[in-house]
C-alpha cells in the first residue's frame, strides 16, 4: 500500500497505530464461474485489538484483464 498517513483512530479502542493492506474478491455470477476478481478494497487494521475496517476502492480495467488470463 502507499505510504499516505491516515488520521485514524479505531473506533473500538481508540488507538492510532494501524496497518493498511488490500484484498480483490469476485462480483457476480460470472466473475466467480471464471475467478476474475473485479472488486477492490482496502483495509485499515487497528494494532492494537486487529479491529479491521474495508474501504472500496478503485480498479482499473488493465488488472481485471490480467486477472483473467493469469488465472
């Protein structure tokens, strides 16, 4: 993940140390028939209680052609 400082404080404990990291999972029908994983998110995990949190973020057309031919 890039190196951006969050302004985050876990809403469960408080604490302001965190680790980021990102997932791709399937979408519909078809995606999970030929493991294409179109969708994006990003994860915020507290270090303190593992409290995690999962943003959407963007994908780009590129790494789901990839996707389907690296599979």
């Amino acid at each position: 993940m890039n190196n951006v400082q969050l302004k985050y404080t876990c809403p469960k404990c408080n604490n302001k140390t965190y680790k980021t990291g990102e997932i791709r999972t399937t979408g519909g029908f078809w995606t999970k028939i030929f493991n294409i994983q179109n969708k994006k998110f990003t994860s915020v995990t507290c270090e303190r209680c593992s409290y995690t949190e999962f943003y959407k973020a963007p994908t780009k057309a590129l790494s789901n052609i990839f996707d389907f031919f690296a599979n």
